[in-house]
C-alpha cells in the first residue's frame, strides 16, 4: 500500500472481529476496532499500534454519524460489517418478535447504516470495498433459527444489490459466508448464556473453524488486486457438508 490505508471493522471487540482487526493490522492497515465493549478493544489495540479503538453501537445512528465524522478526509478503502449475531434458537411458530427486530436492527440495518455512512468516504478516496460476514444460513434454511436465517439471506440480497447499485464504480463488494465457526460467544449468546446447550452445537465436531479461519479468508479478498471482485466466497469445515449435514465423531 502507497500509504497507510483504513480497514473499518464493526463487531470488533471479539470473535472474528478481534481475529480480522488482528490479521489486517499485522498487514500493514490502520484498522479502526469498532463496537460497544471499549475495555475489549483498548485490549486489543494494545497488541499493535496499527488498531485505533473506537466505541460504536451499530444500532445507533448517532455513534455512526459520529465515526463518519472522525474519519473525514482519511483514505478509508474497507468496510467490514462484522457486528451482529443470533439471539434464540426457537420455531418461528414459538419466537419473540422482539427478538427479531433485535436481530434484524443490529445484523441488517446496522450494516445499511454502516455502508450508507461508509462509501461516501471511498467514493472520495477514489476506490473501496465492501465486506459483509454472513452465513451460510444465507444461502440455506434450517431448523429453529428462523430470525437468524431471515437476516443472513437479507444480507445476502443486500450485497447482491449494492454489487448492481455501485457497478461502475471502484467499489467491490464481497460476502463472506462462514459454516460452524467456533467462537467464545455467538452459541452462548443464542442459547441465552447456557453453556450446555452452546457446547452440543460443536459436540463431536473434530475440527470447526475458529475465528482466525474466517480472518484469514476476509484478508484474502481485501488484498487481491483492485479489479479482483470475490463476489460470494462460502467457508465451511470438512466436517460440514451443508448447513444441517454434519459429521460427528462418536463420544
């Protein structure tokens, strides 16, 4: 890079956040470490110079203006919508609907803020691009994780029209679609704190991915050369053949 370029990440004060805030640093990137819990992110800066902590609350318009404020005039090239999460793990016939506005305001109009709010700044850099971390339950439904489900595939038809919406323009725009990754917080948070039920999601799984898996696969799209679009790139462990097809070693 010709100068020190900025890699906005949402979702920043753990799991792949924390990963790819990590990875991007230790490349050469001065990456702007966003999300709520900031003694998680003054933790993380302090392990390279190259991450700046900044609170952010991707639900609130204000935080985000105000980071748009911040970074005015800076060559900003990467935007990483990371910040979200599942929240139940019930039938849709059976589920809050609360939980679902939850759901739908942090993992997709927390990103409609964060690329409305973003893209000017690239589109004044003079290139950029756009990186949503999805799911594969963006591509496939299962079982009892309706609201979770609902907001992947509108991420998923998100990148799709922004793709179209920006086409002539030196913007790209990537999905990032992880299967079972293995991460401190996101069963235990769908499973309302219950560590039993949090760890049957990966009993008997030999090898899930963990959170630098996905890092390394969001460093790879960034840094291909500029007229190199990932368009969709689906990660899964061996283990996993499809969203509800997975290969658990006997206890």
């Amino acid at each position: 890079m010709s100068e020190r370029e900025i890699a906005v990440l949402t979702g920043a004060s753990s799991g792949i956040g924390a990963a790819t805030a990590r990875l991007l640093a230790k490349n050469g990137y001065h990456v702007i470490a966003a999300a709520r819990r900031v003694d998680r992110l003054e933790a993380l800066a302090k392990e390279d110079a190259n991450i700046e902590p900044i609170k952010l609350d991707v639900t609130v318009q204000a935080d985000v203006d105000a980071l748009a404020k911040h970074l005015a005039g800076k060559p900003v090239s990467i935007l990483i919508n990371c910040a979200g999460g599942a929240f139940d793990a019930d039938p849709i016939h059976e589920s809050d609907p609360e939980i679902w506005k939850k759901t739908f305001d942090i993992n997709v109009v927390g990103s409609v803020r964060m690329i409305k709010a973003i893209t000017p700044l690239m589109q004044a850099f003079g290139r950029g691009h756009i990186v949503m971390i999805s799911s594969t339950a963006g591509h496939r439904a299962y079982e009892n994780g309706g609201s979770y489900v609902a907001t992947k595939h509108a991420e998923t038809s998100m990148v799709e029209t922004l793709r179209l919406e920006l086409n002539g323009q030196p913007i790209r725009v990537t999905e990032i679609a992880p299967g079972m990754v293995k991460t401190d917080e996101f069963a235990f948070q769908r499973f309302q704190g219950d560590k039993e039920k949090a760890a049957k999601i990966y009993e008997g799984v030999t090898r899930p991915l963990v959170a630098e898996d996905v890092a390394e696969a969001i460093r790879w799209s960034v840094m291909l050369p500029s007229h190199f679009n990932v368009d969709c790139l689906m990660i899964r462990p061996v283990a996993q053949a499809q969203v509800h097809k997975v290969y658990r070693q006997p206890l």
